[in-house]
C-alpha cells in the first residue's frame, strides 16, 4: 500500500511538471494546421482495405531538439542526431505497408534523399546553357528516386511530413500525434529515436532579447525537461507499441542504462546505440530478450535500419495478436 501510495505520489510530481512545461511553452504556431492534418491522415488509414486488415500506423521521431536561451533567439543549444535513423527506418516502414507519420529536425535527413550529395541543389544539378537545368548523370538515379517515391508517399496518403525546431515544438506535437493516433490502438508504433534536450530555460524566465557578452560569464539556470515516456505510455497512448532509444558513448553502461529505461518507463522495446558504432550495431531490449542487430554486408544492404525495422514488424505483428502479453 505505501508502495502504491509512493508511485502515485511520484506520478503526481511528474504530471504536474509536465503540466507546468506545456503552460509555460510558447503556443505553438500551425496548431490548427497540424491538429487537422492529423486527423486527416489517421481518419484515411484507419478505413479496413478490401482485405479487412487495418493499415498499421507508425510515427517516427527523428534529428535532435534545440533549446533556445533567449525569446527572440540568436543561441541555442542542440541535441546530436543527423536524423539519418529516422529517414532511413521511415523507408523502411513504408515498404513494410505502414502509413508514416515522420515528426522530424527542420534540415534534417529526409526520407530517400540519404543518399544525395551534401549540398543537393549545387551538386546534383548542372545548367547546360542559360534557359536549361539538368540533373548530372551521375546523380540522376538518387535525385530521381527521392522525388518519385517521396512524392509518391505524399499524394497517396502514407506520410505525413512534420517538422519541428525546439524541445517545446517538438513535445507539443508528439502529443498531439500521440492523442491522434490513441483510435488506432494497438496497430500504432511510437518510434521514439529523436534526441531530446534533457534541459531547458522555462520560456518565462528566458531573456527576451540577444543576451549581451559584455556583462561577463554567462550564469544561466536550466531546468530539466520531464521525461513524457511514461505519461506517453500510460496517458497519452496507451495502447500503441512503444520503442524508445537510448544514446550512450560509453559501451559499459549502454544496456544496463537500457534495462533502466525499459523498466522505467514501461516501452515495448529499447533500442539501445552507442555513439560510434550506431550506424553498424544496435541491440534490441526487451523484458525477456536482448537482440544484436547488425548491418547486413551484403551487397545492396547498406543501412542497420533495414533489419531493426523486420525485427520490429515481427514483434508488432505479435502484438497486435496479443496485446496484453
Ligand atoms: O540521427 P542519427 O545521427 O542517425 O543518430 C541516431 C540516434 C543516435 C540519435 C538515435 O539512434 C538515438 O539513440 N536517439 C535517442 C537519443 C536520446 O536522446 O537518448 P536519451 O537517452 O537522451 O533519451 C532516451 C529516450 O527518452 C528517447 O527515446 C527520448 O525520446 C526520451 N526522452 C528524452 C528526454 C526527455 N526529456 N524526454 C524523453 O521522453
């Protein structure tokens, strides 16, 4: 009974920070627009196809947030991630048959454009003469494949392109995503592999203008931002499949820190990844199961992505037959 009476008390601190943070955050802008998109595309997926099975569901968080320091904001500071995981696994669920819902970084990696040239528009295009633009042979396969199958995946429904820039941007729309996505119950994955500021500067007590360097070090307070997994898991989605990552650069520490998560905050599954190795290796942990993924070294697979995203469709499937297991 004290036990209970202690985790409750624990869940009311933790749900009145989260309360405290939204109230304090700057109002998103698009809200509208993005609340209507948002129903409309869940509104598409959720109709039976002629087979009668239901379109599986998945948004993928992708590229890091930024915590600005002053209002009209000159410094931030940022969060690693190039969002190459991110754009790389929403190909891969859409190949699967899943509609994506891509929550990612302004600039960051996009969905089939990870293998264009760092700075596509110069490098990809050459003018032949004054009135005339053409893709370089070389290039001409990947920017070709990036504008049909994007495009393709737009027009008919299946992604849902949103991007974000701050902590408050990016925690306002997942639950927005989140509270959208509830209807579809178990056939909804929350892919969790953005990575999020673990500090902020509360919107009310941030300078307003350019902080001035004249005045000396700079003394700033940040606050932590409260971890939503667990009201994601319990409050806001309960029903979707829950994978959150973990980010270490010390490899003791990694699964042991993972297990932590799991337990923590009640996920499906934890993708743990080290900071060096992330794009060859990555280990799926699970309550009763630890899985080494690695890249396949065959030719024509070139991303981990491809077989963590057959892992989680086959634990997804299993899922969805049994949710309660
Ligand atoms: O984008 P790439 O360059 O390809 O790199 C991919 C990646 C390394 C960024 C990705 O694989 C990854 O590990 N992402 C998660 C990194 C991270 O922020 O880890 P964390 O330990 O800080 O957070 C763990 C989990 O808690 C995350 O799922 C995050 O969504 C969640 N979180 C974090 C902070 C916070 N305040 N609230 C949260 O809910």
């Amino acid at each position: 009974m004290a036990l209970t009476n202690g985790l409750e008390v624990q869940k009311e601190i933790l749900d009145a920070e989260i309360k405290s943070f939204f109230d304090s955050a700057p109002p998103l802008k698009d809200s509208d627009d993005i609340s209507g998109k948002l129903e409309e595309f869940v509104k598409k997926n959720s109709v039976p196809s002629g087979s009668g099975e239901v379109r599986r569901v998945v948004c993928v968080t992708s590229g890091g947030t930024t915590v600005p320091l002053e209002q009209q904001c000159v410094r931030y500071i940022d969060n690693f991630s190039s969002g190459h995981r991110g754009a790389a696994s929403t190909e891969y669920f859409l190949k699967a048959g899943y509609a994506v819902i891509f929550l990612y970084r302004r600039g960051s990696c996009q969905p089939y454009c990870t293998s264009l040239p760092d700075d596509p528009l110069l490098e990809s295009f050459e003018c032949t003469d004054d009135s005339n633009i053409k893709v370089c042979q070389s290039h001409s396969e990947v920017v070709r494949n990036a504008i049909t199958k994007t495009h393709a995946a737009v027009t008919g429904g299946l992604l849902l392109k949103l991007p974000f820039t701050t902590i408050f941007e990016y925690l306002q729309m997942l639950q927005m995503i989140a509270f959208s996505i509830r209807s579809l119950g178990p056939h909804a994955i929350l892919y969790l592999a953005a990575a999020v500021s673990d500090f902020y500067v509360p919107w009310k007590s941030m300078a307003e203008h350019k902080i001035q360097s004249g005045s000396g070090p700079l003394d700033m307070r940040l606050v932590q931002v409260p971890k939503m997994l667990l009201v994601l898991r319990k409050d806001w989605a309960p029903r979707a499949f829950c994978i959150s990552f973990k980010l270490e650069t010390d490899s003791k520490i990694l699964l042991e820190k993972a297990d932590m998560a799991l337990k923590k905050y009640k996920v499906h599954m934890v993708v743990a990844n080290e900071l060096s190795t992330r794009k060859e290796e990555v280990v799926v942990v699970r309550s009763n199961e630890k899985i080494s993924v690695r890249r396949n070294q065959s030719p024509g697979v070139v991303d981990v992505e491809c077989p963590l995203v057959e892992l989680i469709v086959g634990r997804h499937s299993a899922y969805i037959e049994n949710p309660d297991l």
